[in-house]
C-alpha cells in the first residue's frame, strides 16, 4: 500500500483550496451561461423551439447529450467501486452496442417519422385509449423523479463523507441549477451544457487514471495485482444462465439490452432528441457515435476501479472503517491520493457533478414535455394560451419538477429507505414500459386493455421481486479484501456480529426473492408481454376496430388488409351497387 497524504487515523478529511473551488464553479458557471444565452436567443419563441430546439439539432451534440442523459454521478461513482469489490466482469455492459443498433434500426426512425412532441401519444393514437398515455407518461414522470433524488443524493453523500464539501451545498447546487439553466434555455441548453458535462466527466476519469497509473509504476503492475486478486483476468468470468447468481455473463448481456433498448428506444427523454433533429440521417448518426463513447466511459470506470484496488491492495479503506459504502472509494482515492496535484480534487468534484447535472437536467426537460402534451395540453383554458405563455409555463413545469426532486434527495436523506425504493422503481419500470411500446408496433391484434394490464402486472411484479430482496436484506458478497498492510496506529474495526444474509442461506420460497437485480428488467419485460397478449386475447383483441396502419411497423403492416381492397370490398358491397329484388 502507497503512502496516504492525510493521517485519516485521527479523523482528518481532504479540503478544496481555492483552485479547487475555481474549477468546480468554472463548470457551473459555463452550465449557467449556456442556458442564458439560448434564454435570451430564443426569448418569445414557443413550445416548439424549448423542447424541441425547433427540429435543427445535429447528430454531435444529441448523440453527446443522449449518452450523458443515462451517464450520471451513480456510474462514476459504482462503477469504479463495482471493479474493486467485484471484478470487471460488468465490464461486458459495453454489449449495449447492440442495443443501440437495434434502437437505430426498428425503433428511432418509426418514432421520428412521427413527429410527436411526447412518446405517450402514440400509446393514444394506437389503442384509441387516453388511459395508457396517462399510465405510462405518469410511471415515466415517477421513475425520473426517484431516479433524479438519488442522482442528486448518492455524490453528495459520497462527497461529504471524505470532504469538506457540504452535503446541502451539493444537493442544492445540482438541483437547482441544472432547473434553472433548463428553465432558461430550454432543449438546446440541454443538449450543449450536456456536451459540455459529458467531456469534464471523461476528463476527470482520465486525469483519476492517469495520476494514479503514475503512482503505481505502471498498468501492467495494477493489472497482474488485479489478476492475482481475481478482479481482473479471464477466470473471473461466469458463464451460463442463472437468475439467482448476482452476475454472469448472459444475466449482465440480456439485462443491459434490455434496459438499453427501453432507455434509447422508447423514452421521452430518447425520442424528445431524435425528434429534435433536422433530418433522419443526423438521427441515426447519434445512435452510431454513442457506441465508442459509451464504451470508453465503461472501460475508464472499470480501469479506475483496478488502479484504486492495487493502490489500496494491503489496507482497504471499507475493512479498515475509514469509509462506510463501498460506493465512497473513489472520493477516498481522489482526496487521499491526489489532493496534493492542484486543481485535481476540484477536476473530480466537477466530473461528479457534471453527471449528475446532465442527468437532471434531461429530466425535468422531458417532464416538464409529458406533462404538458399528455395532460396541460387537452385542458382547453390552457390549449387556449397564446404560444408565448405555453412556453413560459412549460419552463415553470421545468422548474417546478427540479426543485421537487431536490426535495426528494433530502427526503432520501432522511429516510434511507426512499434510495431503495427509487433503484426498485427505475429498474422495474424497464421491462414492462418496453413490452407495452413493442405490442403497440408489432402485434397489432393487442388492445388498450392488454396494454394496461401489461403495465401494471409486468411493474408490480417486478417491484416484488426487487422489494421482497430488500425486506430480507439480501446483500451481495463481495470480493476478499485486507487490512495487513495497514498503519499500525490506525484502530480497524472488529468483524460485525450480525452476518449478512446471502441467497445460498436462503430456503423456498424466500429463496425466489434471490432473483439477480439484473433481471428484473427482462422480467417485467416477460410478464408484460404475457399477460398483455393473454388479456388481449380474452378481451376481443383489437375488438373490429380497425388499426391504422402508420400506427403499426412497416415491418409488420403486411398482416393489415389493405386499405384500397378495404375500400373497393365496402364499395362492391354498398346498397348503390346492388339491385333491389323487392320488385
């Protein structure tokens, strides 16, 4: 173990210098002056240009933004802290290329071709059924809104545990200016300030790396010290399919292109940018330019993770009660590591927020977007407004659901059970949001009923599982670590009496409820698919209504009657064409 900087012992934390506070409100100031000038370029536009930047965005910085929307504070935080404590094998997320293929090919240019503002509407225009726009615009507001408290929450947390950093500075800032910028400028503040974010996240990661590279020798010694410890290395792979082990190669690929599909195929936060752009060909080139950048991003986290465990090989700072997650590592390493090179702590703070700042910001421009069209929008006092104050009060929707997910992370701080409970909810939400979109676009004999049900059986089964692994306290194991290496003066902590409760432990039926968190995603997406087709069926099916046939794939429109025989069928069959014989 490489000498720390602080003499943590006596309880001491890392401190920002002032260079540090100028890089960190560099970026914040930069996020401010984008959305204030895309405020004051299109003042007096309306709803059009705010959520939608007027359809002439180009592929670079939606492709950017698009990847930053999904890349928050949670992966640069977890993923660093997923190498250390379980190996790399989540290194294969990176196989959601495929799911992005699979987005640009079926699902992003049918949407574009569309033109809608929300992504809901097509659930009303294909089953005829305000009902499930409502359910499934509502379940998306939902999950953004308890996804976007632990975005706010975690770095906070992980920061003020190591820092000097207030937790409610943290919380506030990012909230509240990431409404504020959004508010102003609408989807081009957006789009620009998430370019921006995305390049100080990869920034900061490579710095991370690179000083840390620098003070182990080299990465072939972090990667054979990381290869003896199985974090790294072609045996720490498990092959096959089990749904009771946390992670296997085939569990972690069918659950990233599940969850990825849902995210880049069939969201608002998704085709509100496709939708933005000025052609298809730009459309289609975002999709394409986030497969090496998403794939970079995983791989600095992972090697960040290998970097911190072979700097902390002899003395791990969770074994040794200098942290209390694991998740608070790599703010550890940066404060007790790279505090002395200036600048880098306030780099990393940047890089934190910068994630975080990306992803709320996406959120509430897209929920203020849902909110407006699926419901403000159909209530003729307010369809009755001018352009102008449409888009005014779209901003203080925008506004408004900031400031309420900066609510939620201090509730989330007080009732830890909310962070749980936001994870079950965005992870469930997945699989049956995307059963319900692939039934409206290929099986055109489900209807509005079996859309419903899928929703709500596919997410309460999947917040079962997810919730019934909580209640029993299921944790994951992690890696062996040590503390042999340790200061001698430094006080570790006796081993916990109460021992955690593991799968293996388990018996039926709480085994079940060792279901892998990976795949909750493709069971809500199963069971939805199930019972939507089932109740379809014993309701009717499509019920003699006839489908359009924009509202069905191209793909499968072939099964629809045409509607040129439709018409010469009804024509050949009317009382005009027909001889009375009563005569």
């Amino acid at each position: 173990m490489l000498e720390s900087t602080f003499d943590w012992s006596a309880g001491m934390k890392g401190s920002f210098t002032w260079a540090d506070y100028l890089v960190f409100v560099g970026m914040l100031v930069a996020s401010m002056a984008i959305g204030i000038f895309y405020a004051i370029k299109s003042r007096n536009k309306a709803n059009d240009e705010f959520l939608l930047g007027s359809r002439s965005l180009s592929c670079f910085p939606v492709s950017m933004s698009l990847l930053a929307s999904y890349t928050s504070a949670v992966l640069i935080l977890g993923g660093p802290s997923e190498a250390y404590y379980h190996g790399v094998q989540w290194w294969v997320t990176c196989t959601r290329s495929i799911a992005f293929l699979l987005s640009a090919v079926i699902f992003m240019p049918f949407f574009y071709e569309l033109k809608l503002t929300s992504v809901y509407e097509y659930l009303e225009l294909r089953y005829a059924s305000r009902w499930i726009r409502c359910m499934a615009g509502g379940m998306f507001v939902i999950q953004t809104l308890l996804y976007q408290a632990v975005v706010i929450y975690a770095p906070a947390l992980a920061l003020a545990s190591v820092t000097d950093f207030p937790l409610w500075v943290s919380v506030i800032a990012v909230g509240v200016i990431a409404s504020l910028y959004t508010a102003f400028g609408g989807m081009k503040t957006v789009v620009w300030t998430d370019v921006l974010q995305l390049f100080i996240l990869i920034l900061g990661l490579i710095a991370v790396i690179i000083k840390g590279l620098i003070g182990m020798g080299s990465f072939q010694r972090v990667w054979e010290i990381s290869v003896q410890h199985d974090r790294a290395g072609p045996q720490i792979f498990t092959y096959g399919y089990d749904l009771m082990e946390r992670h296997t190669v085939a569990n972690i690929v069918i659950s990233t292109i599940v969850r990825t599909l849902y995210r880049y195929s069939c969201t608002q936060t998704a085709v509100q940018r496709y939708v933005s752009m000025k052609s298809l060909t730009h459309a289609y080139m975002s999709i394409f330019m986030m497969i090496p950048v998403t794939i970079l991003l995983i791989s600095l986290t992972m090697i960040t993770g290998l970097v911190i465990f072979a700097t902390y090989e002899g003395c791990d700072p969770l074994a040794a009660g200098l942290i209390t997650k694991k998740d608070q590592i790599l703010p550890f390493y940066v404060m007790d590591r790279l505090s002395s090179v200036p600048c880098l702590p306030g780099l990393f703070v940047a890089c934190i927020f910068s994630g975080a700042l990306s992803t709320v910001s996406s959120g509430v421009n897209s929920q203020a977007a849902v909110t407006w069209e699926d419901a403000f929008a159909n209530i003729p006092r307010f369809a009755k407004l001018t352009s102008t104050r449409q888009a005014l009060f779209t901003k203080f929707l925008a506004l408004g659901y900031g400031f309420l997910a900066v609510g939620l992370a201090f509730l989330a701080g007080n009732l830890g059970g909310v962070l749980q409970a936001a994870i079950a909810v965005t992870s469930s939400v997945a699989g049956p949001l995307l059963a319900v979109f692939i039934m409206a676009l290929f099986m055109p004999f489900t209807n509005s009923k079996g859309a419903c049900s899928a929703l709500v059986v596919g997410t309460a089964v999947a917040l079962t599982f997810s919730f019934g692994a909580t209640i029993l306290g299921i944790t994951p194991e992690i890696l062996p670590t040590s503390t042999d290496a340790c200061p001698a003066n430094l006080t570790i902590p006796l081993p916990s009496d109460t021992h955690p409760v593991r799968v293996s432990d388990l018996r039926y039926p709480q085994k079940i409820f060792g279901l892998s968190y990976t795949q909750l995603g493709p069971l809500g997406l199963v069971v939805g698919l199930v019972v939507g087709v089932l109740v379809s069926f014993l309701t009717g099916k499509s019920g003699g209504r006839r489908v359009e046939r924009s509202m069905i794939h191209p793909w499968v429109r072939w099964s629809l009657p045409d509607p040129a025989d439709v018409t010469a069928r009804t024509k050949a069959n009317s009382y005009d064409n027909k001889m009375s014989t009563n005569f």
